[in-house]
C-alpha cells in the first residue's frame, strides 16, 4: 500500500524526527502480531522474563528488552521453524499503526485527549505502569496497543523520515 508517512508540523506534541510528511509504498507482505509480544511469549522463548516493577504477568507486554535483546528472541523463534520473524521497518509499523487513517492517531485527531483513554494506555490513565496487552480498542486492521503501554522496536530507525517518495524504505 502508499501512505503519507509521518506527522504535520502543526500536530500536538510532534517530535522534530516524526516528519517531514512524504510519500512511502509498500510493495513486500508483512504479518505483525496483533499486540506486544507477552512475558509468556518472550517467557516460552527466551527461558526468563526481564520485566518487572511495572506489570508483571504471562499477559502483560514484555519490557525491559533492549534491540539486541528482541534480535537474539527472533533468533530463537526463526530456529523454532514456524516461520520467518523479523522486526517491521519503521515505515511499516507506521503503515500498520494508521491501518488506512490520515488524522494524528488511527481513532482521529484526539486535540483534547478525550478518547485516547479507550485506544491506549497512556500518561493520562496508565499510572505510570504497563497493562495485560489487547485491553484497549485496536485499530480498523485488529492490531492492539499500537500506541501507549511500552514503545516497540522497529528493524530501523527514524532515518526513513525524508521529504522524498520512498519505495521499501
């Protein structure tokens, strides 16, 4: 699919790395899995589970995992021979996260912060701790906390934020 990839420089709360808006398609299919991986998914794999102080429990997010550490947990589920895992690029976590939208979050623009509360868990009603991941509303495409609960890794970084159509970035 295209989309416009990235935030306009009048959106509420823009980091300067969340733009200039441009034109990016994607032309390779990608499957993401509908929320955060668990502790007892990471658990299952992994044998430990780094998380703790902030929600702990088999179907809370996994946290406390550095980059390296989801590369080494990808490692071990393409060893597992179910499939082929990797992170999604930046631009096709974006593309996932809109699931076909233009506003500045996939429920609408949200300037008040009214309705974030039932799409995310986020500083106005998390208390400063994680939830058990698919609790809030998902976007139009089913995927769950695709904003608040804890930041997800993306295979690459911002660097595909550039003022030129991209194919595949």
């Amino acid at each position: 699919g295209t989309f416009i990839m990235g935030s306009t420089d009048s959106e509420q709360e823009r980091l300067p790395s969340e733009g200039p808006q441009h034109r990016v398609t994607l032309t390779k299919d990608f499957y993401l899995s509908k929320c955060e991986i668990t502790q007892a998914q990471w658990q299952a794999v992994m044998g430990t589970n780094p998380a703790s102080g902030k929600g702990e429990g088999p179907n809370y997010p996994v946290y406390s995992v550095s980059w390296y550490d989801c590369q080494a947990f990808i490692q071990k589920m393409n060893e597992m021979g179910r499939g082929k895992f990797r992170l999604p690029t930046e631009a096709e976590w974006e593309y996932a996260c809109r699931a076909g939208t233009t506003t500045a979050f996939y429920w609408g623009d949200d300037r008040g912060y009214g309705v974030i509360r039932d799409y995310a868990w986020h500083t106005f009603n998390s208390r400063n701790t994680t939830y058990e991941v698919g609790t809030k509303l998902p976007n139009a495409w089913g995927l769950y906390d695709m904003i608040g609960n804890v930041p997800e890794w993306c295979f690459d970084d911002y660097e595909s934020y550039n003022p030129y159509p991209q194919i595949d970035p």
